[in-house]
C-alpha cells in the first residue's frame, strides 16, 4: 500500500516536545456535547456497536448482565442476564454482527457466553477447565479463539453456533494473544527456558512459525500487516516504558522506542505514519512516526487518559479520562474540544459517521462536598455525546 507522509500545519511542527497545550486550540465549531446519560448496570466496561442493527451492547461487570442499547432512542430496551452478579463478573465482549453472536468471557467463572443477538437470549455456555484471559475474533474465517491458564489451553470455535472445534496446547506461559488479518496466524507471547519470545501461532496446530527471542512482559500486540510490522508495550514497571517494534516477515526486532511507564495499547493511524499511545504517568498522548520509530511529540491533555479512539476518516482522535472527553484533531495534533461525562471506565466507541461517541461511566461516588460515599455500588451509565466540528 502507497503510504504518504502528512506533515503538521504550519505553525505547530510535530518535531515540538509538546505538541499542543490543554487550552491550545478550542475551536468554537469543534464540540462535544452529552446528549443523553443512559442507567445500565453496576460497573460497565467498554461497549460494543452494531451498527447494521443500532444497539449497543453494554456489559456491566458487577452486575453480571448485558444492557442493551437502541442507538435510535438511546434507551435501554433489553437486558441480558448472565449469571451471579459478583460471582460471574464479565471481563471482555466481543460481537460478530453478521452471525448475529456477542461472546462474553466470565475469567472467574471459568465461563464464555454465546449469546444470540436476534433474540438477545445466552444460547450457549461453555465451561473451561482454565481461566479464560483472552479472545480474539476472526469473523472473516468464522473463527473465535480464547485463551486459558491454568491450564493454558487455546480453544478454537465456530462463531454461529459455539460448537469447540479444537483445543490444542499454545506456547507455554501465553498470556496476550492478537490476530493477523490477513494470513489468520496468531500473535501470542512464550515463557519456557526463563525466556520471553513473542511467536506467531498456526491456529489450527498449535505449531509456532516463527520466534522473536528475548522480550518479556508484553501487555498488547498491534499488528500493522501493510508493512509486516507488530507493536508491542512491555508491561514492566521501570520508568521509561518501552514499545518494541517487530519485523514479522524477517523475524527480528527492528526498534525499541522509550516511551513513559506502563504503555498502553497503540492506536495506528496509517495515513499519517503515525502511532499514538498514553502511558500511566503522563496525561498526554505520546506520538511516534511509524517511519522512522522515535517519538516526536506529546499531546497535553490535562487528564489520565485512557487509549484513544480513531475516527474512521483517520482525522480525529478522541480521547477519554475521568469526567472528561477530548476531540483532538490529527492535521495539527491539537485539543479542538472537550466535553463533560459522568466518569470515564475505558475508552470510548464511536459510529463510522464519526457523529457519536458512547462513553461507559462508572458511578462519581464522591457527595458534593468531594467526600467518598461509603456503601454499595450503584448503577453506572452510558453517556451519549454528539460531535460536530
């Protein structure tokens, strides 16, 4: 794929240490207002979209059910029970729109949920011997994959019906786990001989392809299959962080870029050659040119932000934490608006218009006064935003 290098606007080079400032920029046709707050369950974790139906599906961790959304009336028209709440605490989602299946993983039940999306009914549960830790979905291929430890087993599953099809024995001590899309291996990480690799997986035997040697404590892996490129944060808790860069087609380490502590998950903008991260210490948005792998600049957003969020034109990155949730605008990697929500659990979803986002929100368990409120959860809450600019 032919790659073109956007350069900053003039005025605001991408070479400066701080790319833009949390006031710099607000400009007054940029907004992001909250147009509805929707109640769903205790603790919601990211939501997921289907766009091709208008729901959004919310999983409230604590309360161990599913809230479904009408993105039309922002309402909540149906919720899913999936077990005890506490006791059945859901940990990931996932959605195959086209089979009409949403799968949830349940790591302390030892349980992952096939639920009809037509009908919004659990059709099928399936117990693990292991803690399940990971799933990774390739619809294309009508594959799911999850991930267990102890034992650590790698099951492989037909999407439309949950039927297990295979269950092999994965690298030893895989933990993380990523998908290429074009070939269908998998990326997974290896601990055998007090030695940490990174290998890509034949899904289909277990057999490991190739190995990168030497790396431990990988949290992600983001694959870039145009350039045969893997990103991977390391999870270690030393200050700077590092985010390595893996040549797949040539199996080798081509750049360890230092980043700030505890990087989180990379955000690839291949338009601009561009990757965009934020670590547990800093409240920006660290840049890196994917041509060159050296950060060249960071995005003061004045919060804790959790992984940023591309919109489908590749302009905007939004970005939430806290209260907050932040448009920045990608030709000149400047904060053009802020708007408020209840209080951020994860990164927000966006349509592919690029009009809404929806942010999940945990209870602000503060009184007016910023004391902590001490008793029982309560409900969380999906915020609404609309976008203009």
């Amino acid at each position: 794929m032919h790659r073109t290098l956007i350069t900053a606007a003039v005025g605001l080079p991408l070479l400066a240490q701080s790319l833009a400032s949390p006031a710099a920029a607000v400009l007054p046709h940029a907004t992001l207002n909250t147009v509805a707050t929707i109640t769903v369950g205790e603790r919601p974790i990211t939501p997921v979209l289907d766009e091709a139906r208008g729901q959004l599906y919310v999983a409230n961790s604590y309360s161990a059910s599913i809230s479904v959304i009408s993105t039309t009336s922002n309402a909540v028209t149906a919720t899913i029970d999936v077990g005890t709440p506490l006791d059945d605490q859901i940990q990931q989602v996932a959605l195959d729109s086209a089979r009409r299946r949403l799968f949830a993983l349940l790591p302390s039940a030892k349980k992952l949920l096939v639920i009809d999306t037509g009908t919004n009914t659990v059709l099928k549960t399936i117990v693990t011997k292991g803690y399940p830790t990971a799933m990774v979905l390739d619809a294309p291929r009508g594959r799911l994959y999850v991930l267990t430890e102890e034992p650590t087993v790698l099951l492989t599953l037909a999407p439309a019906t949950g039927a297990v099809i295979r269950t092999v024995a994965p690298p030893k001590g895989a933990t993380v786990m990523s998908l290429n899309p074009d070939n269908g291996r998998l990326y997974m990480n290896e601990w055998r001989a007090y030695r940490g690799s990174i290998v890509a997986v034949d899904p289909r035997t277990a057999r490991i392809v190739w190995r990168i040697t030497d790396i431990e404590n990988p949290s992600d892996m983001v694959p870039d299959p145009d350039r045969s490129l893997l990103y991977v944060p390391l999870s270690d808790d030393e200050d700077p962080g590092t985010l390595l860069v893996l040549d797949t087609r040539k199996h080798k380490k081509v750049a360890s870029i230092t980043v700030g502590m505890w990087p989180g998950m990379p955000v690839l903008d291949p338009t601009r050659n561009r990757l965009y991260l934020v670590t547990a210490n800093e409240d920006t948005v660290t840049v890196i040119d994917t041509l060159k792998n050296t950060v060249i600049g960071h995005i003061a957003t004045g919060i804790e932000p959790f992984t940023p969020v591309l919109d489908a034109s590749a302009t905007r990155l939004f970005v939430t934490g806290g209260k907050r949730v932040l448009m920045i605008d990608l030709a000149t990697n400047a904060v053009v608006a802020r708007g408020r929500v209840t209080y951020a659990s994860g990164e927000p979803v966006i349509n592919s218009a690029g009009t809404r986002l929806y942010v999940a929100n945990w209870p602000d368990l503060t009184e007016s006064d910023g004391t902590e409120i001490d008793g029982t959860e309560i409900d969380g809450t999906v915020s609404v935003v609309a976008v203009s600019r």
